[in-house]
C-alpha cells in the first residue's frame, strides 16, 4: 500500500495497490502514470485505468448498472472471485482500491478493506487502510459512477443479477479473500495467523488486521 505524493495521480496509485493486493508488487507507480495517461490537470478518467490495467496484462470487468443500494453487493461478488475493484468516489473526484472481504460472523456484518492512498494525515498514520462495514461504504462509495473489476486474463467474470445481502448472511468468522488469491508471503502469513482467531466478531477481526497493517506487519 502506497500513499501518493501528489493531489493527482489516485488513479495510477489505486491501480499499483489494487495490484499488489494479489501478488503483483513490481509495478512502477511512475510507469502507470504514464500508461493511464494521467495529468496534473485532469488526473485518471475510466478510460485510462481500464486501458492501463489492459497494458498492465488484465482485463477488467466494468460493474453496471448499479446503484447506491446495490453497489456494496457488487463489489462482494468481484472479491468472492478473487478479483479487486477500483472505484471512483468522493463526488467522482478520488479513485480507491476495494482489495478484500473481511467475513461474517453470526448477527455481524461484512466488511471491507479498502486501499486509499490520498495523502491525508490520516492515511498516512494509518497506511491507507480502512475497514468499511456497508453503511460506511454507502456513504462514501455510494455516489460511485465506476466500479472497474480487475480479472486476471483467463478468469472469467461470474455476474449474478440478484445480489445476496450481504450485511445479514452468517458465514465464517473470518473471511479474508487476501488469503485466496496468491498473495505474497509477507501478506499471507500475518493474515492467516488472524485468521486463527476462531469466533470473533467482524469488528474484531477488522480491528486485528487493522492493527496488523497499522503497525507494519503487512505492507
């Protein structure tokens, strides 16, 4: 996770984290600003993260239609299947990275781990991670005019019409798609060591991987 040094090139930098998110870290941020054709005037639009992410070797999976209620079980699907999503947010001003699921445990709610390198103060205390439950993702995301999925090129793109609620349907008491979609070591092992926390709460879960990445343990 990258914090952008610049008022500008979100769109380069939620590409690199979203990457790196499942294993790909060698990508030069530099070299993405350059191939999303993104500038100190105008930043990143859709085109130009869809057709980075192209030259990058992916394909993408642009989420539509969707709407302010529908949006957080989109994105649930895309993670369920190992693929990040990259949304425009803030008043369509600042692109993120959406790159994991932090799972349910009865009477909980789903979570998200969301990448955000704008440098804020905030962010910058704490890596750019925040761990969104759906209302909190609805109030920041649910303006969203792009949701892109990134699909690695031979995987496919399972649509499902009717999304599941995902804020009420019990399941493991962890569920971190980070652990299932190759990540590299210094991710996978601090993450499956939480995941051995049996019976916790999501907000617990949230809070421990947090702190994991707060304090360096995953970078």
């Amino acid at each position: 996770m990258i914090i952008q040094d610049d008022a500008y090139s979100c769109g380069p930098h939620a590409i690199v984290n979203a990457l790196a998110a499942i294993g790909q870290e060698d990508i030069d941020v530099l070299y993405v600003v350059e191939i999303a054709q993104c500038t100190k005037a105008k930043g990143t639009n859709e085109k130009g993260i869809v057709a980075a992410l192209n030259e990058l070797g992916y394909d993408v999976n642009v989420i539509a239609p969707f709407n302010a209620d529908n949006l957080f079980g989109h994105v649930c699907t895309s993670l369920d299947q190992a693929h990040p999503v990259i949304l425009l947010v803030d008043g369509v001003d600042h692109w993120i990275a959406v790159v994991g699921t932090i799972g349910w445990t009865e009477g909980t709610t789903r979570r998200l781990i969301i990448f955000d390198s704008e440098n804020t103060a905030s962010n910058r205390e704490f890596n750019g991670v925040h761990i969104y439950d759906k209302g909190e993702f609805d109030r920041r995301c649910g303006g969203s005019r792009y949701a892109i999925s990134v699909v690695r090129q031979g995987q496919e793109y399972q649509h499902q019409e009717d999304q599941p609620d995902y804020t009420a349907i019990p399941g493991p008491s962890f569920l971190a798609q980070l652990l299932n979609v190759g990540v590299t070591p210094k991710f996978a092992k601090p993450l499956a060591k939480l995941s051995d926390n049996d019976g916790s709460t999501a907000d617990a879960t949230g809070q421990m991987i947090a702190d994991a990445i707060f304090n360096n343990k995953i970078r």
